[in-house]
C-alpha cells in the first residue's frame, strides 16, 4: 500500500521532474509558501505526465486499430501507421458483404436486455442484504459470492442443453436469461454501494413514515446513482463483448452476435484484416456511446458528494 | 395513515418483516439456481460420464475422467501457466488501476473526465479485434512495438512466438483491460469518499502523500482486496480471447491454461465427460483460493474508520514530523 502512494503522482519524492522546486527552494530556503507553491506545481507536472503516459498506452492499440481500419488492403501491413490516403473500402465490404448492421442491432438488444435484467434482480437483493438482512443473511451472501468463482465455461454444457430442449435457440430468451448467470457481481458490487450509503438518510425516511419499497425507489436510487451508471456498463460491455454463449445460443447469422460475427471475417475465404478491423470499431463505437453517456454521470457524483 | 398505523401492530409486522427480505431476494435466488448452482450439479454428474454430446445418452465412467486429468502431463502444465498469469495480473488489477484513480480522484475536472474517458478505451475495444490489432503489434519483423525498441537499441523480438515471453505477452495485453475497468470501479469507490474533508485537510497544510495514505488509501482497502479477487475470475474470457486468437495454447503449451484447456474438451474433443472433470477441479481450486482471501478480507476491514479519527492520524503523522502547519502556524 505504501507503494501506492508513492506512485501517486502528487508525491514530489517519486518525481523524476523535481528540478524547479530545487531552484525555487534553494536561494530562500526559509520561505515555505513559495517552496509549497512550487512543490505544488512539480506535483501537477508529475499528475500530468503520469496519466499522459498511461492514456498513452492504454489507446495506443485503439488508434492503431482505428487508423489501420481506413488503409487499403495493401497498406494493412505497412510500417507507417498512418492509413494515407485513407479510404472507406473497408468498411463498405464489412457492410456490404457481412449483416453488420443487423448484428449491432441483436447484439444492443441482448445486451440492454441482460444489463436491464440483472439490475432489476440485483438493486432490490443488494438493498435487501443490506437494509433488512434475513437471519440467514450469511447464508444468502455465500450463495451469491460462490457464483462469482464458477468459471462460466463451465455451465455452457448444461446451459446449451437446457435452451436445446425448450426450443430457444436463435431467440432472444435464450441468448439474454442464461447470462442472468452473472447476476452474483453485480449483487456484490451494488450491495458495498449501499453499505456505503448513511445509514442515517435511510433511516430517516423511514422514519417520515416512507415504506421499504418507497425509501428504495425514492431514497436510495438517487444516492445510488453513479454507482449504478459504473455497475450497469461494466454489465452492458460484459455482455456486449461475450463471444462463447452466442456462439453457441445463436449460431443462425440472423441471430448471432457482433462478436462471433467479426470471427467470420477471420475463417472465411482467408482473413480479411482490414474488414475485420473496420467492423470491430463498428462494434466499438456503440459501446463508447454509452460509456460517453454514463460516464456524465460518473463524473457528476464526484461534485455533488457531499451526502455523508 | 391508517394503513401506516397498522403496521405497527406487531403479529402482522412481525410476519411481514420476516416475509420482506425474501420477498426482494427471492428473483436473486431464482435465477442462481436455475443459471449457476442447477447447471453446476449437471456438471458434477457429467464429470464421472463418458459423453460426446452427439451420442442419446451419457454412459457412466466413474473417476477415469479424473484420473486422465492428472496424469496426462497437459492438464498439470496449464494449472502452473494459470497460477502465472494470475500472479502477474494482479498489479494491473489493484496498484496500476488504484494509483490512476486516485490521481484522477486527487483533481477532479475537464481534463481528469478526458483522462478517465481516455483511459477505459481498452475495454470497450471487441476482444477478437484487439487480439488481432497485437498480432500486428507485436510482429517480429514490421511490429510497432519491434520498431519502437529498435530506437532504444532493442534487437527485434518474437514475442508471441517464443516460449520465454509469449506467456508474459499475453499477460501485458490483457493487463490494458484490467487497468481500465478497475480504474472505473476504483473510481465509482472513490466517490462515496467526501471530498471537504480532504479539502479541509489540504487547507490545514498535509501534503498530498498524507492525505493519499491516512485518507485515501484506508477507504480503499475493502475495494482493493475485492477487486483482486474479483481479477482472478473476470480476466479469464479477456485471456482466453487473446490465446484462441493469438497462440491457440502455444508455443510449447506456453501460453495454455486450465480454461483454454476446458475449452479444448468440450468444443474440439466434443469430450463433455473430461471437460466437466477440468471445469469441477477449477472450481473448487477457485473457491478455496477465494474463500480464504474473502475470509482474511473480513478478518482485516471491520467497521470503516470514521473520517474523524483519521483526520487525527494525520495531524498526529505530521506532529510527529515535527512539521507545522503552514497555513495556521
């Protein structure tokens, strides 16, 4: 832990870029205001150039990704990462020659649909846990976390089984509920949420007289706001990006998926990296939507937080 | 408020609290046991069966599942590389992503809601893609990353291809997805920290360091240990995607773990007898490695330490630094 705070970049000692507080400090060492507002500015050098670094890093491969999308076929394997000059001929093959549009259009339904699912069954449970826990509440939490340690490659079989007898595959049905097996994060997550939540707030609307059910929906929603926004796009990517089930729940090309829809571009006729690329950023851009959109959210809570 | 008086009336009350915490958990419940706990039992029993999935009907076999799991050499082999990749996946799932949310945290604004939106980019990118866009990453010849170390004076690597460092490869990759999305959980963590009383304490003169350690750091810590252990389930589909697209297990097995080999049974062999033998040793290796870090995680975080009592650590640290305070000393 204390290396963490070493690499918090506000530290000046971990910064390389210590120099200027050394010239401000030396001919007045007596004068601490002038050393602080110095050591204060080294530390917003050493904040910027450590997140620079890291966003560097971190979108590299999606720049890489999306530049390498507008090259012509015979660029893809070009040193020079710039597509010049760029050109749209991917992406008119990859919605030309393959159902893109109508993959994007499963794939966003299926997962609105299991995002949606698992906060209805997740908010009332994390609230329940934490508000009025049964007396077997120990018990309930166990069941939920054990959840989280079964590797899903393990229930596929069982899984595949279950939606081959009741007629569901290539439905909705079948591609949204089995994936409600993921249901135990989202409980876990949201009920340190609401642990986290003042016990006071809560109390005292149930004191006005407000029922379980109201101090819920009118309470503690509200409260609960970014943690929801953060919780349901980790659910929403999660199943935005699941490859295995709908393979095999939705084999039909009518039915399936963009993510097993953009292997197609990899074992049919030869790959076709361009296609391929040009096809995963119009599986991305969708996704980077809603992040833009809820991530207003997030950064919301962090002006009003003054709730506890 | 006649119906709110009654509610005080305590035969009725009394059943009705009983009854209301099932009531809110008992979706929860359904759904587990029909999605997980019913499928796991199905799973159970099919591990002691033989059964190609084609064939009407599974035929029973006993242990001989087991029993070719551990003495075949591939299955051990596969358990070692995943205890690697775990243990190098957990700094990229707890101090990388913790150290960037808190320096988002430490200044919020325009530029740290760029950063933050700049930085979760890895994990919207489609798991096929971005196992081809490091292919061509990391190409031995025209590779940027070969180019980028041959200005350093780097010789050109076969990353993917040599069993030295495909495995660390992979998990470098993989390692840009976990950062990102624990940089947002850290963060939503992050907001329930109220920022006065940081602000209060910056006016009172401690440095950014003490207020990561005595403030920061202590509200984290639940979030720190869940996360990790969290990482030890959620990066396995990322890591699978990356080695079915990019090394298929090799070279030399070197990139192979227990859940691509689960993975091989079932949809290669079509051998769902072995595959659930491998998917019912997984699990309870899971559960005993996440039940005692859940346990320890209990036993170190009680009650979180109220902002009050931490305040007081930090003017006792910078006491005993025989600092004062600048602003009012």
């Amino acid at each position: 832990m204390s290396s963490a705070s070493e690499i918090a970049p506000a530290s000046p000692p971990r910064d390389g870029t210590s120099g200027p507080r050394d010239t401000v400090t030396g001919p007045s060492p007596g004068r601490r205001p002038g050393s602080r507002r110095a050591r204060r500015a080294v530390g917003t050098a050493g904040h910027h150039a450590f997140l620079l670094v890291a966003v560097a890093v971190m979108v590299l491969p999606v720049l890489w990704a999306l530049a390498t999308s507008f090259k012509t076929a015979g660029g893809v394997f070009d040193e020079n990462p710039l597509p010049l000059p760029p050109t749209l001929d991917n992406y008119r093959v990859a919605t030309q020659d393959f159902p893109v549009w109508r993959l994007l259009l499963n794939t966003t339904v299926m997962s609105a649909g299991v995002t949606l699912l698992q906060l209805l069954i997740a908010v009332p449970a994390a609230y329940a846990l934490v508000r009025f826990p049964p007396r077997a509440h120990r018990a309930v939490t166990a069941i939920v976390a054990i959840t989280l340690l079964v590797p899903p490659q393990s229930l596929v079989i069982p899984l595949f089984l279950m939606i081959s007898h009741l007629g569901w595959r290539n439905t909705l049905p079948g591609l949204i509920l089995p994936q409600l097996f993921g249901t135990g994060l989202a409980v876990i997550l949201l009920r340190d949420h609401v642990r986290a939540v003042s016990p006071t707030i809560l109390g005292a609307a149930a004191l006005d007289g407000a029922r379980p059910f109201e101090v819920l929906r009118l309470v503690l929603l509200p409260i609960l706001r970014p943690a929801l926004g953060a919780v349901s796009i980790l659910l929403f990517i999660t199943a935005w990006n699941e490859y295995l089930w709908p393979v095999l729940a939705a084999p039909d090309i009518d039915h399936a998926t963009i993510q097993p829809g953009l292997a197609f571009f990899l074992t049919q006729e030869g790959p076709e990296y361009g296609p391929l690329l040009a096809g995963s950023m119009l599986a991305t851009l969708p996704i980077v939507v809603v992040y833009f959109l809820a991530s207003r959210r997030v950064t919301d809570a962090f002006m009003h937080s003054g709730l506890r | 408020m006649e119906e709110r008086g009654t509610r005080h009336a305590p035969p009725v009350g009394r059943a009705r609290d009983r009854a209301r915490p099932w009531l809110y958990l008992s979706p929860l419940l359904v759904a587990l046991l029909v999605f997980v706990y019913g499928p796991l039992v199905f799973t159970g029993v099919l591990s002691f069966m033989s059964w190609n999935l084609t064939a009407p009907h599974p035929s029973w076999l006993g242990l001989a599942n087991y029993q070719r799991l551990v003495e075949a050499p591939q299955f051990p082999h596969a358990a070692r590389n995943t205890l690697l990749y775990a243990a190098g996946m957990l700094p990229f799932a707890t101090v990388v992503p913790m150290a960037l949310a808190i320096a988002l945290w430490k200044r919020p604004g325009r530029t740290s809601a760029v950063y933050r939106a700049l930085l979760f980019l890895p994990v919207v990118l489609a798991p096929v893609a971005s196992a081809i866009t490091w292919q061509f990453l990391l190409d031995p010849l025209s590779g940027l990353v070969n180019v980028v170390g041959s200005w350093f004076g780097f010789g050109p690597r076969n990353w993917l291809g040599d069993p030295s460092s495909a495995l660390w490869s992979i998990v470098l990759i993989t390692s840009l997805k976990v950062v990102a999305l624990n940089v947002l959980l850290f963060g939503a963590a992050l907001a329930n920290l109220e920022r006065g009383v940081i602000e209060a304490a910056r006016l009172d003169g401690a440095t950014e360091g003490e207020i990561t350690r005595h403030l920061v750091l202590p509200h984290l810590r639940r979030t720190i240990v869940l996360l990790g252990l969290l990482s030890l389930v959620v990066v396995w589909p990322w890591i699978f995607a990356n080695v079915a697209v990019l090394t298929q297990g090799g070279p030399d097995g070197s990139t192979d773990n227990v859940y691509y080999r689960l993975f091989t049974y079932a949809f290669t062999f079509f051998d769902a007898g072995t595959a659930s033998a491998a998917a019912v040793v997984i699990t309870a290796a899971l559960a005993v490695v996440l039940g005692l870090g859940l346990l320890g995680a209990r036993r170190t975080n009680g009650e979180p330490v109220p902002f009050t009592r931490r305040l007081v650590k930090v003017g006792a640290a910078r006491r005993r630094q025989g600092k004062r305070s600048s602003v009012l000393g």
